[in-house]
C-alpha cells in the first residue's frame, strides 16, 4: 500500500538563497550532472524521470540561488520511508546544505506517518556514513555484493516516532 497525502503537501524550505522543492522533469539535467560527479554506477536520466511518476517516490531538489545543488529522493510505503538516493554537488559539499536536506526529508517522512527511515550506503563511502550516523541511523546489516560493481552496502535505519524529532 502506498500512503498518499495530498491534502499534506511538502512545505519548500526557503531560508533566502536556499530553497528545497519538488524535483520537477526541468531539473533532471542539473540532477543526473550531480548525480555523475558523485557515484561511481549513476542513475540515468531516465530513470530519474520514471521516478517522478511513480506514486511511492517522493524527490526534492536543494537550490542555490536557483541552482540545483543537491537532491533527495524517497520511497514512503506504510510506516516506512527508504532513501534512494542522496547527493550534493562536490563543490557545495561540507557547508551544510547536505544536513539542511536530509533533515527536510526526515521531517517529511516523519509528518507523512512514518515510523522509520532506511537506506544503503557503500562500505566505502565513509563520510556519507558518518553524516547518517550523525543523524541517528544505525547499522542494521551488510548487503553483500549489493551494488552492480560487488560492492557491499551498509543497510541503516532511524527510528522518526510521530512527535519526535531527533536531528
């Protein structure tokens, strides 16, 4: 079941030249740039744009000053919500814009019915998992060989209980 809640619609966070909206097809372009520039097996732009249509998906983009600098996306099924994917432009990295999203997404999930968050993480992306880990997510186990490449990936989850807001 998918939980839809369109009389509860994402408020865009505007805190003057930064701002977080919906993902929209015009974006696509600017997200897949950043999307190459920061893993190594990147989605595709047609595969971005299946999942603007799909109605589990949820994707937001960051901007500055009307630039596309980051995006989230999410999967929100029952009580629970998955990342998919998550990533901020290199040059913009380490500033903060990367926390001011994942807390925008955590909160979203959180006001939309969600009981938890999980994702994937590279074994190899050290500082991705660190930022999780400073948010709350744990490690819950190793998918091995979870990427094209073998790569093992870390499955993290956080508890984000209605009312409670931990990040």
């Amino acid at each position: 079941m998918v939980r839809r809640f369109s009389s509860i619609d994402a408020t865009p966070l505007d805190e003057g030249s930064f701002r977080i909206e919906h993902m929209r097809p015009h974006h696509l372009s600017y997200v897949v740039a950043i999307e190459k520039k920061s893993f190594p097996q990147p989605w595709s732009y047609s595969l971005f744009f299946t999942e603007l249509s799909n109605r589990a998906a949820n994707y937001f983009v960051g901007t500055w000053e009307k630039r596309v600098i980051g995006y989230v996306g999410m999967w929100i099924l029952w009580e629970v919500a998955h990342i998919t994917t998550f990533a901020v432009h290199p040059f913009f990295r380490g500033k903060g814009f990367g926390r001011k999203i994942l807390t925008f997404s955590l909160e979203y999930a959180r006001l939309r019915g969600c009981e938890e968050v999980l994702l994937e993480v590279r074994l190899s992306n050290t500082g991705a998992q660190e930022l999780y880990r400073e948010f709350g997510f744990q490690i819950e186990r190793v998918r091995k060989r979870y990427y094209s490449d073998g790569e093992d990936a870390l499955v993290m989850r956080k508890n984000v209980l209605r009312g409670e807001k931990e990040y």
